[in-house]
C-alpha cells in the first residue's frame, strides 16, 4: 500500500537558519506529492505540491522536490523565521483515488530567535 | 481559502453515547472528507463523499458512520462513543482530482471519558 514516511521532530532551528524536513515515500504507480502545513490552533492549508517526477514546487520561500529515483520530497528553506513554526506534513494521492491523501505522521518545527 | 465550518468545536462526551460532529461548506466542492489527527499518527481517513448520498470508508472507518444530504453538509456519528476515538477530527473538501488541493476546516476535539 501506500505509505509516506518522514524525519521525527521535534526540530528546533535559530531564526535564518536552513531547514530540511526528509520525506520518503512508497507507492504504486505515480502518486502527486503535497506538503501541508497546520499552524498553532488551526486546520492544514496546502503550502506546496508537485505532480510528477522532477517538478519542483515552491511557495513562501519553502521548495521541494519530486525525486522519483529516490521517491523522496524534502521540503527545503534557505532561512526560517519564528513565524514559520508549525507542523508539517508530507501527503501522497495517486491517480484514480479520489484524492484521498495519505500523511506521513507529520513534523514539528520550533524557530527561536 | 474555502468556507469550511465545523460544530462543534470541542465536544466532552462519556463512552457509549452517540455522537455527531458536523461539516460545512460554501464552496460547492463534490467531495468532502473525514480525518482524525493522533500523535504518532498524522492524520488518517475515516470516511469520504464524492457526491450526495455516495460514500465510502477510508483506512479507519469502524466505528464511524456519515450521511450526506446535501453537497454542503458532511456529517461524522460515533454510534456509541469509545476512549479510543478522543481525537481531533478534521473535515476537508475538494474537487476530488488528484493532484488537487484539499481545504481543511478548523478541527473537532473530542473527548471522550
């Protein structure tokens, strides 16, 4: 089946630091990779995505990178900020299945000044 | 970002009494989903809808069951409430293509004693 799998947390950076959070995943045929973010209190809201192998997605500064050869999508940031403290989660859907996504347990970032 | 509501809110309720956590949107989308968020767990699917009156189960769905009526209306009921389903519950909506983006609402949590 399925499955997304990513870097525990929690991970605590100082403010313009650089961020990596590993994503790996594992799937039949060719699934569209997201990461979503929850902030303090709130629901997930779509922060990127990319849909087939070797597209990059980018947003707000965050990229990431659709590697099918190492079925990877680490999410990426030159230089974090407090306000980027959140949970981040990797999520896979494939083509056919109803977009249900499949979470990967989700990653908690702390920035400090 | 889609107009998704959710009631209650919180909820504290005592095992083996039926519960019904509500979901609505104002963005027409065909389909909505249930997911419950746990530590360790990131979130699952419990149920989904891809139109009214048309359903099927996600990876955790005993002891839920849903109704849809209306498009804008996805209703979640515990039949009889455990310890085991205190959680928080999300309700998500989208067009249902998968490389789509989900739009989740503000999160459910129940407790239950």
């Amino acid at each position: 089946g399925n499955s997304v799998t990513q870097m525990e947390g929690p991970v605590t950076l100082s403010e313009e630091a650089f961020l990596t959070i590993n994503c790996t995943y594992t799937a039949t045929g060719y699934p569209s990779l997201f990461w979503y973010v929850q902030y303090p209190g709130e629901g997930l809201q779509l922060l990127l995505k990319a849909t087939k192998a070797d597209d990059k997605g980018s947003n707000k500064g965050f990229e990431a990178t659709y590697r099918k050869e190492t079925t990877s999508f680490h999410l990426e940031k030159g230089s974090v900020q407090v306000s980027d403290s959140a949970v981040y989660f990797c999520a896979l859907t494939f083509t056919g299945g109803g977009n249900k996504l499949t979470f990967g347990t989700g990653t908690q970032l702390k920035v400090e000044l | 970002d889609a107009g998704i509501t959710q009631s209650p809110r919180h909820k504290v309720t005592e095992t083996g009494t039926p519960v019904t956590l509500r979901c609505h949107q104002t963005e027409n989308h065909r389909y909505m989903y249930w997911y419950r968020q746990d530590p360790g767990h990131g979130l699952r699917l419990i149920h989904y809808s891809y139109g009214v009156k048309d359903t099927d189960k996600g990876e955790v769905s005993d002891g839920y069951s849903v109704s849809r009526s209306k498009t804008e209306d996805f209703l979640l009921t515990l039949e009889s409430a455990t310890s085991s389903q205190t959680s928080v519950y999300f309700c998500a909506t989208g067009t249902g293509g998968s490389t789509d983006t989900q739009y989740f609402g503000p999160g459910t949590r129940l407790t239950v004693l």
